[in-house]
C-alpha cells in the first residue's frame, strides 16, 4: 500500500520542533506501508508561517529518520481569505501527485483543515480514498466561516481518525450526523520518556536540589497559558517563597508570545522566580519533567497534548484545564488536577494542592506510558488497510 501522508507543519532540519508528534506515528507504521511525506508550507512572497522564506530553495526534498519528506509551499495569503487556504493547499497538492511516478493508494491528511479540506478535494478528483487525523485545531475553526469547509471536508472523507472522543464528538456535530470516526489517542515513547531520579536532572541543568519547581512546556502563544501561570503565581508564592517556574518553549506557527510574556514578568517582579529556557531539542525534554515536582498547561485549547501524557510517563504529576482531551490523557486524579478553563482561582487552588499532595510517581507513569507509539502505528495501520 502506497500511503502519501500530508501536512503543514512537519520536523525539518531548520525547524526540528513543529509536528513531532506526526512524525512519531508516522515512524511507528508498519514496514510493509510505503510511505512518503509531503509538507506543504503556506507560503507568501517574502512571509512563511514558519519562517522568513529567505534562504530555503524549492523544491526540497530530505530524508528524515527513514521518512522521505518533500517540502512543497502552496499560496497563502497572510491574514487575509481564510477560506481559501484549503483551496490553494489542494492545488498544491494535486501539482505534487502530478509529479509522482504512481499516484498513492491513500491520503493520509493532519488536520481537518486547510490539510484534510484539501485532501478531500483532490481525492475526489483523482479518485484516491482521503483518511484525515482531527486534532485540536477543529474546535478553533468550528464557529467561523469555515465550518461549512468543515462540514464538507468530514462527510467528504472516506475515514475519520480522531486523538480524543470530544474531537469525534465535535466532528460529528459539524456534520450534522454520525460519523465513522476511529478514536486512536497519542501514544509516548516509552524509551524516552519514564521516570528518572530528581536530584541528578536538577544538577544537570543547573537549578538548585532543593526549591520545589513547576514546569510548563509549550509555544511562547496565548492558547498555551504561560500568561495564567504568571497571574497566581504571586499568591502561590506566598505558600512557596522558594517556588521556580520554568518554562520550555518558544514561538511558533500560532506566533510569538515572549515580549509579552516578559513583560508580565517585569510587571509582576518574577524575573528571579521564572526562568524562561526557551525551545529545547525533544530528546532533551526528559530531564526538564524529571527536575519538575510539577507540570502546569492551563490551555484554552488542545487535541491531545503530548506534553501531558510525556510528564505522566516521567512520573510527574501535571495540572492542565478541562479543555479537548486533556482530561482523557490525565485519566485520573491520582495523575494530575484538571480545571475549569478561565477560572483563575481554581488554577491558583490546584498548583497548590499539586505542590503538597503526595503523588505516587509510579503509578503516575504506568498510566503515562500505557501506549507507545507502536501501539498507536498498529491501529493507524488497520485503519488504512480497511480504506484500502
């Protein structure tokens, strides 16, 4: 089976952050799928999403731990005509079937959209069967102009995967009817991520053994919530005089958010409290759960955050708002606190409780590291060879 998979953001050498967790299921398919990549960047004359296009020749073509990846741009026009962005993505698209030596048997399209409107399109066109992978974008683009694309690109598809129920449930709102949507979660890799000793990772990167941390990874942008960590963390103060925040993350394609974020942290007096790292090479991650006592994403929107399930299989408990799939990643209260998004007090209430209960590490990584990725690539494979 000849799979081309699609996608706007994907790692590259220049930018290694965005999509990773794309990749990793990707990796984790079975070896009798042949699969190519084509990362299509929304692309303006002199403006990426991405990056500044200065420097970056087209087309590009690059082989990423055995994935063949091809780098395309397709028109985009930068704040402006939002609707049309599937539209442009599936000429793309078709422009790059064009060029292949045998048309795939399957689209595998991230993201309902621009990427799985496209797909839809031009699968329609050329008679290629489309399956398209909802994440947390779908909630973002459901009550604007787009969820009539929406509606269109869901009961155009010929298979609905879904990382969490409430994105099926949302999916088969906006179409109005029932939906042949396979709910397949995340999973986390199991060598990488498991629980390691607190004091050697505090000493590795520097932060003194005994000031309890908290710890958020995620893009420097208003929907990861750094900003409502920075509200309550002068009254978490009061209880934890010697409390460090540390944040892993940068901008990213929903912008950059740090000017502002450090600005909050002059205002509020926290530049000796908040240590911002900035990105951080995923390999690298689990040193910075390990140093955590606990990990905090008070997100306004998510799909399944991968930065929940890679603390829990650390063993680090996390508190994050009851928003997407985060409560089904988090599962129970013995692995972490979620809360009402929005409410400041509740937020404040439970990265307090979080720094004073006694949490069972072990459990809390049984439960984080219950699906690998392999797992996950088995049932993303049988989901293929149905369409097939």
């Amino acid at each position: 089976m000849n799979v081309l998979s699609v996608a706007t953001i994907f790692p590259s050498k220049e930018i290694p952050g965005p999509g990773v967790f794309i990749k990793q299921r990707l990796l984790a398919l079975p070896r009798d799928i042949d699969l190519q990549v084509l990362r299509l960047r929304p692309w303006f004359p002199g403006f990426s999403l991405l990056r500044p296009s200065q420097g970056v020749s087209y087309p590009v073509e690059e082989t990423s731990s055995a994935l063949t990846v091809f780098d395309r741009r397709f028109f985009y026009l930068p704040g402006l005509m939002k609707h049309r962005d599937g539209h442009f993505l599936a000429r793309g698209l078709c422009k790059f079937i064009a060029t292949m030596e045998k048309q795939p048997d399957l689209l595998d399209a991230h993201f309902a959209f621009p990427t799985g409107f496209g797909a839809v399109a031009v699968g329609k066109k050329l008679d290629i069967p489309v399956c398209i992978t909802l994440r947390g974008t779908l909630s973002s683009y459901a009550n604007d102009a787009r969820r009539v694309m929406l509606k269109k690109t869901l009961l155009g598809a010929d298979r609905i995967i879904a990382v969490a129920d409430s994105l099926g449930q949302l999916a088969e709102e906006i179409a109005g009817k029932q939906l042949d949507v396979r709910i397949i979660g995340n999973g986390v890799d199991i060598q990488m991520f498991r629980p390691n000793q607190k004091s050697s990772a505090r000493i590795a990167l520097g932060f003194d053994p005994d000031d309890p941390i908290l710890l958020t990874v995620g893009g420097l942008v208003p929907r990861k919530g750094v900003h409502r960590v920075l509200e309550v963390l002068p009254s978490v103060l009061k209880k934890h005089p010697r409390l460090r925040y540390v944040v892993v993350g940068g901008g990213g394609v929903e912008g950059d958010f740090q000017r502002q974020i450090r600005q909050m942290i002059n205002e509020l007096g926290l530049s000796n409290v908040v240590r911002l790292v900035g990105p951080v090479a995923h390999e690298n991650l689990p040193s910075y759960y390990a140093a955590a006592d606990l990990f905090c994403l008070p997100t306004s929107n998510e799909g399944w955050a991968n930065v929940l399930q890679e603390s829990l299989a650390c063993g680090r408990p996390v508190v994050t708002t009851n928003v997407g799939g985060n409560q089904e990643v988090v599962g129970r209260e013995e692995n972490g606190l979620v809360v009402p998004f929005g409410d400041r007090q509740a937020l404040e209430h439970a990265i307090l409780d979080g720094l004073t209960r006694n949490w069972d590490p072990t459990q809390i990584s049984e439960w984080g590291r219950r699906r690998s990725w392999l797992d996950v690539g088995k049932e993303v494979a049988e989901v293929f060879r149905e369409i097939a």
